[in-house]
C-alpha cells in the first residue's frame, strides 16, 4: 500500500533504525520510545492489524512472533535459556486502543519496570 507509513519503510521508502529483518519480517526502533528497548516488528506484508493476519497467514504471524524474541534475546531482555529479566509485546487494535498505524505491529518494550496492569 502507497500510502502506508509502514509499508513505505518495508520499501526503503522512509529511513528506519533496522534491528532485525528476514525476506517476510522487519524489525525497528521506535520514533518515540517508551522504554529503553522500544522495537517495532511488523510483516513486510500489509495487514491492517492482527487478527486480519491471523485470518490471512497464521504462519507468518507466528514469524514476526518469533522475530519479536529474537528481538528481545538480541536486546538482552531475555537469555536463550531464562526469562531475564524479561519483556512485553503490545498490539493495539483500533482507535479505542491507540491503533495509529493501520498495518500490524508489535511492540516489543523492555529495560524498565514496566507494571501492570497499564494504564
Ligand atoms: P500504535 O499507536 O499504532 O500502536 O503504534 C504506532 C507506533 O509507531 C508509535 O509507537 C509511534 O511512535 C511509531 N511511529 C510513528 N511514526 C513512526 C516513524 O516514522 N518511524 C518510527 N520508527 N516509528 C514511528
Ligand atoms: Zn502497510
């Protein structure tokens, strides 16, 4: 999609700080961070949000998954054989939910305390 900001990044279009990509995944740090690791990862593919991937390509949801770890173990959030000191994932969906960018993404937040439940 032309006018999609994040497909735009997917194309080279608009500059990204890159952590992480495969030929289906990319990953990116956030514009505004929120913690000290704020790492967007989205399918190169558009999906206006995650259940419509889900419907579409449950596969390729379980890679960004995937990708958001390794996002995460890269990041030091997480060890490859522990749960240290560990990290959250976020996906809004909808305007209600924050939602400001209609194509799929996970936010991947750690390096604070982060709380729960948020506000
Ligand atoms: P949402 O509010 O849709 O859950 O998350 C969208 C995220 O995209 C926000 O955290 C926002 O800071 C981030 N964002 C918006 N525009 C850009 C941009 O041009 N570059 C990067 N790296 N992040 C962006
Ligand atoms: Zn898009």
């Amino acid at each position: 999609m032309s006018d999609c900001l994040f497909c735009r990044m997917v194309a080279g279009e608009i500059p990204a700080d890159v952590v992480h990509r495969t030929d289906r995944v990319l990953a990116f740090r956030d514009i505004n961070p929120q913690a000290p690791t704020h790492v967007l990862v989205i399918p190169a593919e558009h999906h206006r949000n995650i259940g419509a991937l889900a419907a579409a390509d449950p596969g390729l949801l379980g890679e960004v998954v995937a990708a958001a770890h390794a996002v995460a173990v890269a990041e030091r959030l997480v060890t490859g054989d522990g749960n240290e000191p560990g990290y959250r994932l976020v996906t809004n969906t909808g305007p209600q939910a924050g939602q400001s960018v209609d194509h799929v993404h996970l936010h991947v937040l750690g390096g604070r305390g982060l709380g729960w439940p948020p506000g």
